[in-house]
C-alpha cells in the first residue's frame, strides 16, 4: 500500500477533526466524505483507527509534530 502524501493527509486530518469538533454546524455528508477518505487512505474501515494511523504516519516523515503529540485513537 502506497502512504498518501503527506500534505493531503494532514490536510484531511485536520478539516475531519475541525468538523466532528462542532458536528452541527458541518455537513452530515462532509464528514462521512472524509472519514471514507482517511479510510481508503489508510487501508482501515475503522475511523478511529485510520486517524491514529493517519497521525503515526504523519510523525514518522517529521513534518508533524501535532501528531506526535497526541493520544493514539484505539
């Protein structure tokens, strides 16, 4: 399995954590987009999962130092 790059994953990580923060005011769909999206992109069909990847990810190319400083999803 190919990793995303790393530019587009931070950028679905974050707009994925910036909606489900105030779940009302964003689009239903959006954020069923996006959790497919971390999914297919992280090879899981589990969100939590694809965001503590997602994050693992992240930290291991160095460019982001957010992700390793926060709690793994189970």
């Amino acid at each position: 399995m190919l990793k995303p790059d790393p530019t587009v994953l931070r950028r679905l990580v974050d707009e994925y954590e910036t909606l489900t923060a105030v779940p009302a005011t964003a689009p239903e769909s959006r954020i069923a987009d996006l959790a497919y999206t971390l999914c297919v992109s992280t090879g899981t069909r589990d969100v939590g999962r694809a965001l503590a990847t997602a994050r693992a990810w992240l930290a291991q190319d160095g460019r982001d130092t957010a992700a390793a400083a926060a709690p793994a999803a189970v």
